[in-house]
C-alpha cells in the first residue's frame, strides 16, 4: 500500500502546503483528528505514517 493512497483513503494532506496550512476554527484539534480521522486540513500524525515513510 503507498503512502499516498492511504494519505487519501484517510482524507490526509499529502503535500507540505496543506500539511503546513493551519486548520479552520470548526476543525478538531489535531489530537481528535488522530482519532477520528477528520477531513481536516492539519499535520499528519507521525504514527499514522510513521510505518511508511
């Protein structure tokens, strides 16, 4: 499985813009992004994909 695919399977920024882009006000904090897996705009979890890098 890539990175890539996963990253969008997952709804996950996959380029440095997004990834450094900061989250709207109505987005979780990135603690609940990691659990529940929103579609939003923060950095991605290093455990999330840390087994593909």
């Amino acid at each position: 499985t890539s990175p890539r695919l996963v990253a969008r399977l997952l709804h996950l920024p996959t380029s440095a813009t997004d990834a450094d882009a900061q989250p709207p006000p109505s987005c979780p904090p990135p603690r609940s992004h990691y659990r529940l897996l929103a579609p939003c705009p923060v950095p991605v979890p290093v455990p999330l994909t840390n087994g593909y890098r």
